[in-house]
C-alpha cells in the first residue's frame, strides 16, 4: 500500500572529508543494502556539493512503508556523520502520522555532544546559564550550528537578554532559513517589545516554513491571532482561531494546553464582529475545556457568553452574569 510521504531539513557535514564518507556510503548503502529501494535513489538529488549539505527542502509523494523506512534508516546513517542539522520524516496516512523520524546528529563529534548537552539542560528549568554555556562551546566548535544559536536564542529569552536572542534568532536565519523555530523565536522577543506587526510578519513565514503536521505550524497560527487581536485586527484573528480550535491535537502536544484559551479569544474576537451566536458556541467550548495554561478566570467566561448572549438576543444572559458574579468577576455588565 502507498502512503503519503512527506520529508524535509538539512544535515550540514561541515567539512569535505566528513560530506564525501556521507555521500558515499549513501550509495553504497543504497545499493548494497537496500536494493535502491529508497525514495531518494541519486545522491545528486539531495546532496549539494557545493555547500556541503545533504538538503530536502521539502518532499511530498508517495511510498511503500519499506522504501520510507529505508530511506529514513539511510539519512540516519549520514546524519552521524554531520556537525548539525535535522531531517524531518513522515509517513502518512488521510492525515494520520503513522511513522515519524527526527534525524539528527548523535555522533561522538564534540560539537555534536555539546549541542545536545545544552539542549538537554535548556530543558531544565534554574539551568539557563549552564545550557548557555554548553551551546555557547558548541558554537565556538562549530560556527555555523544553525540549530545551536536558535536553542541559545531561547535560552536568552528566559534571561531577558532580548538584543542577544534577536541576534541568535537572525544568525540561525542566516545560516540556515528553513527554521521555523527561529522565526517563532523572532516573534517572541518582538512581542515582549510590544512590536505585533513585526511578530506577526515573522509567524507568518513560520507557518509557511513548517507544517500543519507540526506542534510548531499551531504554536505559530495561536501566537499570531493574539498579535492580531492586540492590532484588533478581529477578521484575521478570526481566521487563526478558527483553524486552531477546529484542529485535533495529539495527546502531550504543548497546543492542547491551549485550548480553553483559543476558544474564549474566539469567542471575543466574535463578538467584536457581531457574530453573537457564532461566539455563544464559543464560550461554551471554553467551559467545557480544563484550564491549561492559559490563565484565563472562569468568570471572565461566563461574563462574555453572557454578553454574547445579551447582544444575540438570547436568553439566560442574566445566570451567566450572576455565576460570573459569584465567582468574583469585577468587569461592567453590558447595558
């Protein structure tokens, strides 16, 4: 049976030597041990001499589960032979992932181990200026780790260094423009900065960078209808939370904590656009979604679908306002 494939990243060998094993054993691999079943089957197809880089801007088709096992199992065996980089890999099926790799470098190469080190630590929360360190050392091992400098990027965002992240978001850019993290990284310091027309031109390359298959594609679509919504900008705003709070998100995705927050965002920007009904629905998702890590009071929910359905036309306006009440919302009634 064929399924969808899509496949997309670089690897960056970062020396000649290192690039040619790479690209040989590609072949002889390919032919020796898979029989060229491959997706990829001319090394002139992905590999680009003159940059040093195995590179699949972005390849969508079909396959057989074998041929994209084998092709994943051979940009793996490369990726240990690279300084940095990532391979995106999914195989899919009416828009269900049934297999995915993240092919990266896990060498012994002290630039490799440092990155990973960093990233690691970056995870942690008190150890900022350790996972600092250590990217800061991968970085000085390897001047072009494009990943390296957009992990610092964030890391400099915890420590509110902004100037310093901007620099390490465009240095990642400059090196290597496919990052989608970068720019949603751009657009966070820009949006501290209160700068939302500039974060939302960054979240829209973002999204047009990544996927609708990624964590990353709806971080960026959310983060963009709140810029949005501070320009009171409501029609595009609408557009973003619509496909956002219509998309289903796989359990341990970052955007589920998101949710309620969507919804109740939704359900104002409806209003503004005097969608009262529209924007009922709404609010009533909102409650029947367990507070994540949006911060938004139970009260200022119901004190809205009130106002929906005040302005609507509908009843029971007045329980909702009450229960808002209640739970101690100080916020003026609609007249």
């Amino acid at each position: 049976m064929l399924y969808r494939v899509i496949i997309q990243g670089n690897l960056d060998f970062g020396n000649e030597k290192s690039y040619e094993k790479a690209k040989k054993m590609y072949e002889y691999r390919l032919e020796n041990y898979f029989k060229s079943d491959a997706i990829f089957k001319e090394t002139a197809d992905i590999f680009m001499d003159e940059k040093l880089q195995l590179n699949i801007p972005r390849f969508v088709g079909q396959a057989f589960e074998k041929t994209f096992k084998n092709t994943t199992s051979l940009l793996d065996y490369c990726a240990q032979f690279a300084m940095t980089g990532v391979v995106k890999c999914w195989q899919t099926d009416s828009g269900k992932i049934l297999n995915y790799s993240d092919v990266e470098p896990k060498s012994d190469k002290v630039a490799v181990k440092l990155y990973h080190k960093g990233k690691e630590l970056s995870k942690e929360e008190g150890k900022e200026e350790e996972a600092f360190e250590e990217l800061t050392k991968a970085i000085t091992k390897y001047d072009k780790n494009a990943m390296a400098y957009e992990r610092r990027g964030n890391i400099n965002i915890k420590l509110k260094k902004y100037s310093d992240a901007i620099r390490d978001f465009k240095k990642t850019i400059g090196i290597d423009e496919s990052n989608p993290m970068a720019y949603y990284g751009l657009a966070r310091v820009y949006i501290i900065q209160e700068k939302y027309q500039e974060a939302i031109d960054q979240l829209e390359i973002a999204c047009k960078k990544s996927l609708a298959l990624q964590s990353i594609y709806w971080k960026s679509r959310r983060l963009k209808a709140d810029c949005h919504i501070k320009l009171k900008q409501w029609d595009k705003a609408e557009f973003d939370l619509k496909l956002f709070t219509k998309r289903t998100f796989p359990e341990g995705d970052i955007n589920n904590s998101y949710k309620r927050h969507a919804f109740y965002y939704y359900g104002r920007t409806l209003i503004e656009l005097k969608r009262h009904v529209d924007a009922i629905a709404a609010f009533e998702s909102a409650l029947k979604i367990e507070e994540g890590i949006d911060n938004i009071p139970l009260e200022d929910i119901y004190f809205y679908l009130g106002t929906a359905k005040k302005l609507g036309g509908k009843t029971g306006y007045t329980k909702d306002f009450k229960k808002a009440t209640e739970l101690g919302c100080t916020l003026e009634a609609v007249e």
